[in-house]
C-alpha cells in the first residue's frame, strides 16, 4: 500500500528527523531558507546532528546550527561556517572522495529542495542535481520543500513524491548569482583559451566571470558538448549560439546563475546528472577530447596550481577539478588548461615556485597549457627551464623581470 508523506507544519521537523548522524543536505542554488530555520527552531532536539552539503562561499549563507552539540561538514570554507569554530569540519577532499565519504559515514536523513511532482509523479532536483540525487534510495529519512519556483530540469527523473518521508510546501526564490559582466582582461584570456579548443571537443568548466567569458567566445565553434558539474550563464549562452552538438549535448550537475539562466534550464540540450555520472572516472576517461578549463588563485613557475586559498586564508576545498583532471589526462584527445588573470592588483598571479598560498590543488603533472590575457604557455612535454621561461611569457610585464630573477637559483640546480 503506497502511503503520501507527511506534510508538515512549522515546528514540526524534529517530529520526523531523527537526532544524530548525518543529514545531508541541498545547497548550491537549492538551499532552502524554510529547511534552515527549521533546524535552527528544533534545536537541541537533534542532538549531535551533522548536516552535510556543498556549501558555496559568497552564495549559501546558513551555518546549519541546531541546539549546541550540533556540527556540520563542509568541503568548501565559507564565512559562515568559518564561524562555527570547532563545530565545523571543513574537509578539503575532491568529489569522488566526498561521494566516498558520505557514503561511508550513511547519512540516516536528507533535507532538499525540489520541484512539485509532476504527472508521473516524480519531484525533479532541479538545480542541484548532485550529491543528493546520487544518494537519496541509500537514505532513509527524505525530508522535501517542495519549491514551486524550482524549475524541473531534463535527465534525472526525480524522487517519487511517494517516496518522500515528509515535506513541507513553500515558494522561495532560488539562490544565484548575476551573470558575470565581461571586462576587457576577461575577453582576451577567454579569446585565448578559444584558440586551443578544437571544433567537437567536450568541455569541462567552473562558475565565474572567465569561465562564463569563454563559453562566450567559444560560440563560432561547432559540434561541441558540454560534461561538468557546475554551470553558468555562459552555458545557456553557448546552448542558444549554435555551437552545440545536436540532441543533449549539454552534460551538467548544478546549475548556479541568474534567474534567466533557471527559465531556459528546458532547452533541449541540457541534461541533468548526478555526481555518480558528472564525476565518475571511467566516465570522464571515456570521453574524446575532454577539455578541462578551469581557473586558479596563482600558478608556479612549475606549473603548479593554487585554488583553495588567498592571502586572507581558506576560500575552498580542491572540488572537482582534480577529478576532471585525472579524466582528461586518459582521455583521446584531453586537454587540460588554467585559465586566470595575470595579475590581482600589484600582486602576480604566476608565482615563483611554492610560493601560491596554500596548498597545491592541482599538480604539475595535472596542467597541460595556462592562459593569461598575454598568451598562452603550452607546457606539454617541456624541461623545467622552459616551462619557466613559458609562464613568465604570459605573466604581467610588471613582474616578469622578477620572476627571472626568481628562478635563477633554481635553474642553476637542475
């Protein structure tokens, strides 16, 4: 006999979750405010409660705190979080190890925002299309807001709403951000970046201005498609230029933009996955010509990443590129690129080596070309003097003579 769940009233969370173990939770453009000041009013009646989730940093602005044994996971650090001191773990793992590790630790509930059922009777994910997607026939306790402004997007069906322990109904609007205005510094790296992707190359990307800009610029390619865990405007700008491959070419996980970004999520190129498919190694390693672009902090005159931390400490954890790293170095045809600004202010971004803050997220054996608004430094099959003397290429003219003499010990050792 099928049961509905329940629909619950404000108060009444602490009814159906049980205290304790792990909650995993939606986040990204799918973190629920209703979900998060129900937490907060049941208090110490959750207990020693983990609530789990990807936290974005500048986007999700809850800190998930219940009574006071409460604790929460988070693989990116946000100010929020920070905050939490002691009660917050923050584990810097990339996406198969945070797959991994939820599955090893056995959420017992989850709290996640979706779309009304549909006529099959399924609720979509959305947005957010991720972790809990991937995981929620392995948890027991499904706890909804059913969001009527959440759109229902293509690929993945959904939980049954008969599958539902419980939920609660309420509009709200989805978290996002505004697409990324381009600037003249942005153009030309983008511009930059377009110049080594082929015409039927499959594209990784990230979430910001110079990711937005080169999916921009790559809209008189031809025959491209589209597999990564997080997009932007710069997507749904790509999908309507005429540059995709026919049919679902547009192979994505989370969805994070500006609200008309979340009314064209229908188009027929875009389908939904969860992370056990956006991420998944043999996946990726299949995949012909895997193109990864992503940006960073600072990069080494070794070729060496920085993308977790800045001078004001811990912004993140590696997330997925590491994983999309390892596919397209296997990958027929792979290439992977860095893509950043040549500079922050008076500060390079191509660094001497060691010198990135924090530590390396990508290594040297992980990078195959680095774009600035001066060029591109190919460092493919390279000696350690000549990849140097190809990031100093591309680094600011203000601080290339700096550079060189940053190096010259180095040098004189290999």
């Amino acid at each position: 006999m099928t049961t509905s769940p329940r629909v619950l009233r404000s108060g009444e969370l602490a009814a159906v979750l049980p205290p304790g173990g792990m909650t995993l939770v939606s986040s990204c453009s799918a973190e629920s405010d209703l979900l998060a000041a129900e937490v907060a009013a049941a208090g110490a009646a959750l207990g020693d409660m983990d609530f789990a989730g990807i936290f974005v940093p500048g986007l999700n602005r809850h800190g998930w705190k219940a009574g006071p044994a409460s604790r929460v996971t988070t693989f990116f650090q946000t100010p929020e979080l920070r905050a939490r001191g002691a009660a917050a773990r923050f584990l810097p793992l990339c996406y198969q190890d945070i797959l991994a590790l939820v599955r090893r630790e056995r959420p017992r509930a989850t709290l996640f925002m979706c779309a009304p059922p549909d006529v099959a009777g399924n609720c979509s994910f959305g947005t957010e299309v991720a972790f809990v997607a991937a995981l929620w026939r392995e948890i027991p306790v499904r706890i909804a807001h059913i969001n009527p402004a959440m759109p229902r997007t293509p690929g993945d069906p959904g939980i049954p709403f008969a599958e539902l322990t419980a939920c609660y109904e309420s509009a709200q609007v989805l978290r996002g951000m505004p697409e990324a205005s381009s600037d003249p510094v942005s153009a030309r790296i983008a511009a930059n970046v377009a110049s080594l992707v082929p015409d039927g190359a499959t594209l990784q990307t990230g979430l910001g201005k110079i990711p937005d800009a080169v999916l921009r610029a790559l809209s008189s390619h031809r025959k491209l498609r589209l597999h990564t865990g997080l997009v932007g405007d710069g997507a749904l700008v790509l999908v309507r230029s005429g540059a995709m491959a026919p049919g679902a070419s547009a192979l994505v996980g989370v969805a994070i933009g500006s609200p008309e970004l979340y009314t064209g999520l229908d188009d027929p190129h875009f389908q939904f996955r969860p992370v056990t498919v956006t991420h998944d190694p043999a996946t990726l390693a299949a995949i012909e010509g895997l193109v990864t672009i992503n940006s960073a902090m600072a990069v080494d005159l070794f070729g060496q990443v920085y993308s977790e931390a800045s001078s004001r400490g811990f912004q993140s954890g590696p997330g997925g590129a590491s994983d999309y790293a390892r596919g397209a170095r296997v990958s027929n045809g792979g290439l992977r690129i860095i893509a950043l600004p040549a500079a922050a202010g008076p500060t390079s971004r191509i660094v001497a080596p060691g010198q990135g803050h924090g530590p390396v997220s990508l290594s040297r054996f992980d990078v195959d070309a680095v774009v600035t608004e001066h060029g591109a430094a190919d460092l493919r099959g390279k000696t350690y003097p000549e990849r140097a003397a190809a990031l100093i290429a591309i680094a600011s003219p203000d601080h290339r003579e700096a550079l060189d003499r940053a190096w010259h010990p180095l040098a004189a050792q290999i």
